[in-house]
C-alpha cells in the first residue's frame, strides 16, 4: 500500500512569503503616515483650544498674551500660567508655546514642538494668527 504524503512544496511556500512581504512593503509605510497624521491633527487640535483661549482673553484684556504649556512630571495636567487653557492630553507629545507678536493687540504665533525622545521628536507645528488675515499653518 502506498501512502501519499501531503503538504506544501518549497516553491508554494516562496511564494507566499513574496507576497506576505510585498503586503508588507506597501502597508508599512502607510501605516507610518497614518500615525504621523494623527499626531499632527493632535496638535492642530491643541493649538485650536490655545486660538480660542487668546481670543477670549484678548476680548477681556484688549490684548493678547505670552504662555507656555508644559506638562509637570508627577503631576497630572498642565502648568497654566496665563491662559485658561487645558491641554493635558496633548501634552503627552508635544510642548506648546505662545508668543504675541510684536505688537500683542495685532496677533500671536503658537508653536507645537515635539517633545525629545518620543514618537513626535523633531517636529513642529506652528500657527501665526493675526486679526487682520487667515491664520497661517507651518508643519516641519
């Protein structure tokens, strides 16, 4: 009697592990992207919540002002200086700022800066917000 051995042949193998690794050659990259864009519309967001914080202090004060956002190691939230402002959640990954310009009633820059060491090191996202013309996005 003969018995039939069955399984896969070294080449149906080879051909499934080239397809596996074309999957994965396009997928990986893509997936890198997604997280990239998360993160930036994390920030976009937190620097969102600083816009309507400065507008609402410049409607009280007739100015707008200088803040930094940091996040306090031990403690959980954020340090508010100036602003009424929280922004605990994006402070995970990134450190944010707020300069007025140089004259505080015409506008102000927000700078979201990556912190060092985590998935958002080396990146920036920066608003410069004036009264009189479109808010202008620069993402490095």
């Amino acid at each position: 009697m003969k018995r039939r051995e069955s399984g896969f042949t070294l080449m149906e193998l080879m051909v499934v592990i080239v397809i596996v690794a074309i999957l994965a050659a396009v997928a990986v990259p893509l997936y890198v992207n997604y997280v990239k864009d998360a993160q930036r519309t994390e920030a976009k967001g937190a620097i969102g919540a600083v816009i309507t914080a400065e507008q609402t202090y410049f409607q009280l004060n007739g100015h707008y002002i200088d803040d930094n956002f940091v996040q306090n190691p031990g403690q959980p939230g954020s340090a508010k200086q100036n602003l009424n402002c929280d922004l605990t959640d994006a402070l995970t990954n990134w450190t944010i700022s707020v300069a007025p310009a140089s004259d505080p009633k015409t506008g102000f820059t927000v700078t979201a800066t990556g912190k060092s060491g985590g998935p958002t090191s080396g990146r920036s996202v920066i608003l410069v917000y004036t009264r009189t013309a479109q808010p202008q996005w620069t993402e490095q």
